[in-house]
C-alpha cells in the first residue's frame, strides 16, 4: 500500500489549515505546478534529505507546503463515531452530532476522516485549540 493512503488530500488538508489546525506535524504536501509530492524528514537525522530537497527546489521551485494529516492525527481529535463503507466509499457518521450537510463519504479512507474533522470544527464541535495541544502532543 501506498504511504500517500494514510494521508488526507491536500486540497482536505489546506482547509483544515485554513481554519486554524496546527502545522506541527510530521510531513507535508509539497504543490508543484502539476503534481503534489507527500515529504517528510522524519528520519533525516543527518539532514540529506533536506538539503538535496533545497537543491531540487531551486531548480523546480514548490509553489506551496501544506501540513500532510495522518489517519491517526486526525482521529485523535474525533468524538465518538462509526464507520462503514457503502458501494466502495468509507463513511464516518458521529450520530451525537449530526449536521444537515455532514458530508464525509470518500473512496479514501484518510479522506472521510479529514472530512468529517473538517465539518466538526466548521460547527465549533471540536475546538481548534484543543484539537492543536492533541496533535502537537503526539508529535
């Protein structure tokens, strides 16, 4: 499998920036004119990585970086909730809080959850500080 899996989308992950959600975390989305590229430098002790990164960035310059969520960030910050999948699309319902557009259903499992993150904080279920001081705990 690939590691991009246990990732949500850039696109998910810029809007949950936009409202507030740290950008402590472990990788990022790297937005080149055509494609995203998922990076992290985890484990560049030595910093290589990151240096030949820098190099490749001079030449391909990134547009922008975007904090890359993982399955497990994000469902630290979940209330109670249940998931099942429907015609190949996972989906998160958290029946305690139900909302008239609680639109959670992806093919991408990382995806319904940042999703169902997303509509959270959007009707101020999870609170963004609160959400920050659990993922920064983690990393």
């Amino acid at each position: 499998m690939d590691r991009k899996h246990n990732y949500a989308s850039p696109a998910i992950c810029q809007q949950l920036n936009d409202l507030g959600l740290t950008d402590q975390v472990s990788a990022f989305w790297k937005v080149y004119e055509k494609e995203c590229l998922l990076v992290s430098y985890e484990f560049d002790t030595e910093n290589y990585y990151r240096q030949a990164d820098g190099n490749l960035d001079f030449i391909r310059p990134c547009l922008q970086t975007i904090p890359a969520y993982t399955i497990a960030e994000l469902e630290l910050l979940m209330p109670d909730y249940s998931m099942s999948m429907i015609r190949g699309d996972y989906k998160i319902n958290c029946n305690r809080y139900r909302t008239s557009d609680f639109k959670t259903s992806s093919y991408r499992i990382a995806d319904a959850y940042a999703l169902a993150v997303l509509d959270l904080i959007q009707n101020n279920i999870i609170i963004i500080e609160k959400a920050n001081a659990a993922i920064c705990q983690t990393n």
